[in-house]
C-alpha cells in the first residue's frame, strides 16, 4: 500500500495498480493473466495495460498474442516510502523517474512462443550448461540418439536434469539438442500436466523467463 501511493495522483483504478503490484512481484504481464485477475475482457484489458504503458510505468515487448508488458522507465521498484517522496514526478504528472530493472531473457511458456526465442541460444554456452551437471548425467545426455524412440529415457533424464533448479525451454534445447517446440510438446508440457514438473511463474504461464523445475516427492 506504501509502494503504491505514488501513483495516487494518476488516478488509477484498483485494478490497474493490481496489474502493477503484480508487475512488481512478477516482473511481467500479459492480458491473459490481467484478465483472470481482475475478471474483464479483452478488451477492458488491453484498454487499462495500455494506459499503465502510455505513462510509461509499463513497456510493451512482443507482438501480437505474444504481447506482453514489462516495467517501463517511470517504474519504480523502491520499497522504501522515504525514497519514494523524494522522487520527482514528469511534468505531466507522470511517476517516479527511477528506472526499473528489466528481464533480460524474452523467452517464452508452452504454446506459441518459440518463435519469440529466435536467436537466444547462441548467447547461452552448451559446455557451461553441461558443467553444472555430474558427469553420469552427462553421460546419459550423450546416450541419447539423434533419432531417440526411447521417449521415457529421454523424459527421465529431463526431469533430473530439472531437480536442481529452473531451466528454460531455450536451456533444455541446448542441453538436449533438440528444438524448443519439439521439447515443450512431447516432454515439458506431459511433465508439468502428470504433476512431475512445475513453472517457476505459475501466475503468468507466459512469462518471459517462464522456467521448469522437477517436483521432488
């Protein structure tokens, strides 16, 4: 409530500083998670994210379906109420002038996003990926054929590669050699609908660095 009194003088609906608590927490939102949250259309959505992105507390990164918002520059991401005061506001009574740190990968969830990760795997170096696993597990991951019918084999060695913490889909195509949209349809997606995987953002399936983790039982 303290972080959101900055933006009293914008007259923003409950709903629209909801969008930037969850922004805040999250680090992203699309209209389909605006709309579960708030109960609107689509429409009403995109009306109220637009307005957040038109006073540059939001920017818009994606296209079309693939949409999504991100903190823009007016966006303040200070917890202290103090520091908050002492801001300056635009001119045209826009917020605070403290840029807010991006999410640098623009990676996508399940359905849909593979195109948007175009070109990110050559920033990502195979060997340091493989570095943090042991060596029997590397070893089951040079066991698999390019062709693998084995499609368990190659499930089981994803989720222990997954135990240890959140890999991206882009990380897993490295790993395993195979395509984004190969690994999320015939592994991934059966993972986390049997129960055996989970989001790292359950809150917005289409998170840019939306990542997947085993459940250890």
């Amino acid at each position: 409530i303290k972080w959101l009194k900055q933006f009293n003088h914008l007259n923003f609906t409950n709903n629209q500083k909801l969008a930037l608590v969850f922004v805040k927490e999250v680090g992203a939102i699309d209209n389909k998670t605006y709309r579960q949250m708030v109960d609107c259309d689509v429409i009403k959505a995109g009306t109220d994210l637009r307005t957040l992105k038109d006073k540059e507390l939001l920017k818009k990164k994606g296209k079309a379906k693939a949409t999504y918002y991100m903190a823009g520059n007016a966006f303040n991401l200070e917890d202290d109420a103090d520091s908050m005061e002492g801001s300056a506001l635009s001119t045209e009574g826009g917020a605070l002038n403290t840029e807010a740190s991006a999410l640098s990968t623009e990676g996508g969830a399940l359905k849909g996003e593979a195109s948007a990760l175009k070109g990110e795997t050559s920033v990502i170096n195979k060997d340091d990926l493989l570095s943090e696993l042991s060596a029997g597990l590397i070893n089951r991951i040079k066991s698999i054929k390019q062709r693998e019918k084995n499609k368990d084999k190659i499930k089981e060695i994803i989720k222990d590669v997954c135990r240890t913490r959140h890999y991206t889909l882009v990380e897993l195509s490295i790993v395993f050699d195979r395509t984004i949209k190969y690994l999320s349809r015939e592994f991934i997606k059966p993972l986390i609908d049997s129960g055996e995987m989970k989001y790292k953002y359950p809150e917005m399936l289409k998170h840019p660095e939306q990542a997947y983790k085993t459940i250890k039982k």
